[in-house]
C-alpha cells in the first residue's frame, strides 16, 4: 500500500502502519525464538505477516474507500490456494517429523517448497475454475503457459526433435 499511499497524498497513514508493525511484529518474533528456536520464528513471521496484510488492508481501505469484504471477495482464490498450500506442507511435515538434521533438513525444506508451490498452483487453478475462469492473473499466466509450450514444440520441430 505504500505506493497507493504516495500516489493519492495519504502518506501520513505510512508512519503509523510502521510502527504499528514494528510493535506487533518483534514481540511476536521474540516470544516465537524464546519458545521454539528457529521454528517458533518462522511460525511468529508467518502470523505477523497474516496480521501485516491485514494492516494494509485496513490502509487501502482509509485510501481508496475500498471496503474489506470486496478486498476478501476480490482475493478469496488466493486464500484459499494459500490455505491449502500450507495444509499440505504440514501434513507433509508430519510425515516426516521434526528430527531431520543437516542434508536431510535441507532436502526436506527443497521438498517442502516445490510440494508447496505445486499444491499452490494446483488449488489456485482449481479455485480459478470453480469461479468459471473469471478474467485475471491466471488467464494471463495460463496465456503465457500456452505461448511458451507451442514455442518451445515449434522450436522442437524445426530442430527435427
């Protein structure tokens, strides 16, 4: 929000947004280290950023008169996707436990991001069809998808591959 802040003049909402977040954010990142090491900050960063978004949410709202239920409505695909995504993760986390070290850690982690993303991708094309293929940012990456794969098969075709 802070370049819609600028652009209309209400950059007097910026301040107070920041401090707002610093306040909610170091505590919570704190009492997540003292309680559960490197986890209970990532789980403290993952709450403060849920609660961040809501912030900026009640800035756009004060800037543009946009009321929070549309800025729900208008992003329910995305949180769902979000919501799942994280599920996911989590059970794939519980399968495996909490006492991988070193390399294994490191491939759990790489496992976990690519599993997310597709869960993430997966849901929100599901969402994005469930909403009857609605103009927005998955037509366009899907436009791209396609555009990329018939480029690449022509390319394919001319090498005689």
């Amino acid at each position: 929000v802070q370049p819609l802040a600028m652009a209309t003049g209400k950059t007097r909402l910026l301040p107070n947004r920041d401090l707002l977040n610093f306040a909610m954010r170091m505590p919570l990142i704190i009492a997540g280290i003292l309680l559960g090491g490197m986890m209970g900050a990532v789980y403290a960063r993952c709450i403060s950023g849920v609660v961040s978004t809501v912030i900026n949410m009640f800035v756009a709202r004060r800037v543009l008169a946009l009321p929070l239920r549309v800025q729900l409505m208008d992003n329910w695909r995305n949180i769902v996707a979000t919501v799942v995504m994280t599920a996911g993760v989590f059970l794939l986390w519980g399968v495996w436990g909490q006492t991988a070290e070193g390399p294994v850690l490191l491939m759990h982690l790489l496992i976990s991001i690519a599993f997310g993303a597709l869960i993430y991708v997966g849901a929100l094309l599901g969402a994005w069809l469930l909403a009857r293929r609605p103009e927005g940012p998955e037509l366009e990456l899907l436009g791209m998808f396609l555009k990329f794969t018939q480029s690449y098969r022509i390319g394919s075709l001319m090498r005689g591959a």
